[in-house]
C-alpha cells in the first residue's frame, strides 16, 4: 500500500507541476486581451479569450483532483469531529465513498460528453473540442482513485487502532 500511495503522491506532484505551466500558459492569452483592450497597441485577437477558457477548464478540473488529494474539497464538516476511531472511520469513509460516488458519475457519463465533443470544433482555434471535454472523465478518474486510496488508507488506520487497543 506505501507503493500506490507513493505512486499516488508522486502524481500529485506532476499535477501541481502542470497546473504551473498552465497557469503560466494561462498569462499569454490574458495579457494579450488585456493590452488589445486597454492599449491598442495590438489588435484584438478572438482565439485568446477561447484559449484562455480552455486552458482555465483544465486548471479547474486538475485542481480539483488535488483538492481531493490534500481533503480540500466536497467534504463539508456538519456533524463535529468524531474521537473514537469507528467514528473516525464511519465519517471519513462516508465521505470517501461519496467522492467515489459521484467520480464514477464523472467517468460514466464524462465518456459519453467526450464523444460528444469529438464531433465538435471551436470557433476561432478550429481544435476538437474533446480536448476540453475529456477533462471530465480524467477528473473522474483522479478522483476515484485518490478517493479511495484515502478510504483504504481510514480502513487501515481503523484496524490499526483495533490492533493496538487488543
């Protein structure tokens, strides 16, 4: 289990790397609009404001595998801390499961969206939009697997915890 959460780790840190260049890609169509704009200086260039949605699509999806990776996101706290570790467990692991949940959703339905965008092209850049589109089924993906990487990770703590009070 260290090895895949070792795996796991090392991805998220090429996630992160991504996200950087990406959003130090993201500067260049956002500069350029804002001095078309407010300058004049350049003309007013279209497939800068597509690029820029594209390229901020991805930011948002990659990130929000990260947020499940660091416990960051959909997990809002209702009920307060459990202390006993079956609590512990009942809670995280809800949660978890629910995570899962809605990843396989992602994935399922996310195929069928990139199908969808495959037959599609934008506008200015004239790309396949499936490049866009499938950042719903990855998203899925990262989700599922850093989801239930983290519910087996509260299983084992759980029977650790069982193992040590015997």
């Amino acid at each position: 289990m260290k090895t895949i959460g070792r795996a796991l780790e090392l991805s998220c840190m090429a996630l992160r790397v991504i996200i950087g260049v990406l959003v130090g890609l993201l500067t260049v169509p956002v500069g350029m609009q804002v001095i078309s704009r407010y300058t004049g200086i350049i003309p007013v260039y279209l497939w800068t404001e597509e690029l820029a949605t594209f390229i901020f699509v991805w930011i948002v999806m990659l990130g929000s595998m990260l947020a499940v990776w660091d416990r960051t996101h959909f997990d809002v706290h209702v009920l307060p801390e459990a202390t006993s570790p079956l609590g512990r467990l009942l809670q995280q692991g809800f949660v978890h499961v629910m995570v899962s949940a809605f990843a396989i959703l992602f994935i399922w339905y996310g195929i069928g969206y990139t199908e969808f965008g495959s037959i599609q092209h934008s506008v200015m850049l004239r790309m396949n939009m499936a490049l866009t589109y499938v950042t719903v089924p990855v998203a899925g993906v990262g989700w599922a697997l850093f989801s239930l990487y983290h519910l087996s990770e509260e299983v084992r703590i759980y029977r650790d915890s069982r193992r040590t009070a015997q």
